[in-house]
C-alpha cells in the first residue's frame, strides 16, 4: 500500500502552530496550489489544501515559512472524523506533512505577491530526524580473482 503525496505550492496564510498537553508543536497551514490547466476564461484556477505537521516539522514552518512563501511539501493523506457539538458527523481530509521546504526566500514571497521576482530559488527545509548511523558489516577477506588462465571450464579459452 502507497499513501504519499508532494505538493508544490503557496502558504495562503502563516503557519499556526499549537502544543499539546505533553509540548509536542502541532503546526496548521493552508497551501495554494495551481492547477496545470487554464478554466473557461483562459485563467488558472487553484487548490486549496489542508496540511499538518508535527514536532521539528512544525517547528520549522513556524520560525521559517510566512504567508505567499513558495514550498515543497512531502507527506501523506489522512482521514478524520469526529462528531461535533451540535450531533452531527464531520469528516476531513488533510495532508500529514512528513517533510516542508521553502522553495524561495522570504523577499522574494514578498516580490511575488506584486508581482515581481528575480528568478532565484533558494531551498530551506526542516532537519532531518537525527538517526544513527548502521553498524559496518564485517567483511570476510578478499580473496584474489581466479585468472581466465586457470578456468578449465571457459569455453573460450585459448586451446
């Protein structure tokens, strides 16, 4: 089973990010993404996407990405469903973000909300969880090549 999903797109607004009873940031964006193919007016029309991340990840968004950034998000969809003050049933569907990159810097967000660029892209993610490193298998010792001269069985061995 594959569940993955990369989104390219801009922050329709900055990051909130919140803690859990236990400190653990909890970060909610919206992401706009375009669609590849222009509407009945000739114009592009876009997505609108829930993400959320979680820890480092959240973290990150906070301190890093603002409203109009350009970024790359890695993650995963996810259902919830719940019941809601007023009895009835409510269901979402969002992306868990697993990886978030800034795509370009934060003038340049800036720039491009009117209307400008200078064309360069500068990429910004969130760390890598910290993993360690696998162990170095033991290898037995090399032992030298046969020689084509030695094999018997080589059918094309000089005769």
């Amino acid at each position: 089973m594959l569940n993955r999903v990369v989104l390219v797109g801009r922050l329709v607004a900055d990051p909130e990010v919140k803690y859990t009873p236990q400190g653990v940031a909890v970060a909610s964006m919206r992401v706009a993404v375009n669609r590849v193919v222009k509407n009945d007016q000739g114009e592009y029309e876009a997505d609108f996407f829930s993400v959320t991340a979680w820890r480092r990840t959240a973290e990150f968004a906070q301190n890093y990405l603002t409203k109009g950034r350009l970024v790359s998000i890695d993650g995963r969809l996810q259902q919830r469903s719940w019941t809601a003050q007023d009895g009835t049933r409510r269901s979402v569907v969002e992306i868990v973000a697993d990886n978030i990159e800034g795509l370009d810097r934060k003038h340049d967000a800036e720039a491009s909300a009117m209307g400008e660029s200078d064309g360069e892209i500068e990429t910004v993610s969130a760390p890598a969880p910290a993993r360690k490193p696998a162990p170095t298998p033991a290898r037995p010792p090399s032992k030298p090549a046969p020689s084509i001269e030695d094999d018997d069985d080589d059918p094309f061995a000089d005769e």
